[in-house]
C-alpha cells in the first residue's frame, strides 16, 4: 500500500521476467528461447514453491514465518500421470463441483469440525513445533482433511479403510513441512547475528 506508482511498474516488470524464466505452460524450447533473447540468463526448473498468506514480506523473522515453503525433488511429482489426464480430461468426474455442494450443505458441521479440531491441535501440539503460528497452520490442514474424510465416505468414492491411508498420508506430509519450516526458522544463521549485532553497535555505542 505504500508504494507508488513506479516502485509498482518496477515490481510487474521484475515479476514478469521471473515468471517468464520458469516458464509459461509451454515446452522448455520456449522458455529457452525466451532466455536468449531478454534479461534472463537461463530456463530455472521449478524446485519449489511458496505459500503466503498476502501481507507485506520484510525479510524479518516474523515475515517468514507467515511462509510454507514447499520443496521439490526429482520424482516428488509423477508427470505421466498428469500428463495422462490432461489429455483424457472427460474421464474423470467433476469433483469440485460435487465438493462445493457438499461443503454448503453441511456448512455448520463443518464450522464445527474446523473450531474443534484446531483446537485439539493447539492443546495437544503433540509435535511440539515452537512457532504459534505454524501450531495453527497445522490445525487447519489437520480440519480440511478431517472434512475431506467426511466427504469422501459420504459420497462413496472410497472405503472407510482406504480413506483412512489416504489422510493418514496426507497428514504425514503435511506435518512433516510444518516441521521442517518450523526447525528452519528456529536456527539463526551467523550472517544475522551478525547483522544484528552491528545494529546493535550503531545504536548503543557498546
């Protein structure tokens, strides 16, 4: 919000080549291509992503953490698949259709669910991840599965024992980057100790 017009166009214009650098749903020649010819020096494989929550990221502790930072590996994504389905698109049914109905037909329960079990989360904290805020992050994806559970019994679309895995799975590895986000911003590198003891100097004079 306090930025102006320039520092705006500045923000588009970098935004712009970074995306271009990772590539646009085009074949890698493309992005190669679109490299030579611009600022950018080469095609960047994607290797991970970040989700933030829309405030204004300083760089500070407090900023990352309103980050989850996902990591990619060679294999973590089966690309046959996806690319099975992208070319057979009729072949599965519309579930987020069928998902949203569900969701405005039990809207309280799920209220419910949410206040409850993130609540169960925060009490019991039986990972014992030290950021507050990481403590509520899992507390909602531990909710959203607990509803997804709910729907997929519901509509049949698994048994109860498979859809236990699936969760069962699906909480491993979220709670898993939790912790692993949360044991990264725990370790303060020297470069900040550093920097904060510099800052500390100019301030007090000690």
């Amino acid at each position: 919000p306090s930025e102006n017009d320039a520092d705006a166009r500045e923000k588009r214009r970098k935004l712009e080549v970074i995306l271009r650098s990772y590539g646009d749903r085009v074949p890698r020649k493309r992005s190669v291509s679109y490299a030579q010819n611009s600022t950018a020096k080469e095609f960047i494989p994607i290797t991970g992503c970040a989700l933030l929550t829309g405030e204004t990221f300083s760089g500070g502790k407090s900023s990352s953490s309103r980050v989850i930072i996902l990591r990619f590996e060679d294999g973590d994504v089966n690309t046959e698949i996806l690319t099975y389905y992208q070319a057979n698109l009729h072949i599965l049914p519309d579930f987020v259709y069928t998902f949203l109905e569900y969701v405005t037909e039990n809207l309280n329960r799920i209220k419910e669910t949410i206040s409850v079990v993130c609540d169960e989360v925060r009490r019991l904290n039986l990972h014992e991840i030290k950021m507050p805020r990481y403590v509520d992050a899992l507390g909602n994806m531990y909710a959203i599965t607990t509803i997804f559970h709910s729907f997929i019994l519901e509509k049949g679309l698994l048994d109860k024992t498979q859809a236990d895995i699936l969760i069962a799975k699906d909480r491993e590895q979220l709670t898993q980057v939790i912790m692993e986000n949360d044991s990264e911003l725990s370790v303060v590198s020297p470069a900040v100790t550093i920097l904060e003891a510099l800052r500390h100097a100019l301030f007090t004079g000690k």
